[in-house]
C-alpha cells in the first residue's frame, strides 16, 4: 500500500504515492512483516488526504483484531522503525 510512517496496534499512517485510491467504504486485508514476524489484519481506511508533492496520506484503522494479531503487530512496532504494508495479495504495493 505504502511507506509506513507511523504504525501501532490499532492502526497505521501511509503514504501513497499511486494515484490510485483506498476504498473507504470497504474492509480489506493487509500483511504488516518484519524479519520473521507476520501480522494479517483487516483494516478500513478512516482519512484520505492528498499532499501535494508528497502523495497521499491515508490513515487506517485495524479491525476486528485477535489478541494474537495484536501482540504480533506490537511485536513488530517493538523491533522495528522501517515497515512495509502489503496488499491482499502479499505483493508490495508502494
């Protein structure tokens, strides 16, 4: 989807850089990985705001997470400052 720029067990601010939008209305799922460590969430996009110069800051929120989603995706945030969200498909799309 995009270049993290802040992640936490709730959710994640992205940038987008693809002209193509998020569906707002819609849930989708997401792969959150660093090293070894593998989350797949649902999330829904809460705020879309194109920045000039820069993309598309989309803000989203995880949805419906398990206890065992939770600790991984904090896990994650714990042992890493650089990370990558990837589409349903697990291909990157930044």
């Amino acid at each position: 989807l995009g270049e993290v720029l802040d992640l936490s067990s709730c959710g994640a601010l992205i940038i987008k850089r693809r002209l193509r939008r998020v569906p707002s209305s819609e849930t989708f799922t997401i792969h959150i990985r660093y090293e070894e460590i593998k989350a797949v969430v649902a999330a829904r996009v809460v705020r879309q705001i194109k920045k000039r110069g820069i993309g598309t800051l989309v803000a989203i929120e995880f949805v419906d997470m398990t206890e065992d989603q939770r600790e991984a995706v904090k896990e994650i945030v714990r042992n890493s400052r650089s990370w990558r969200l990837f589409d349903l498909t697990g291909s990157e799309a930044a």
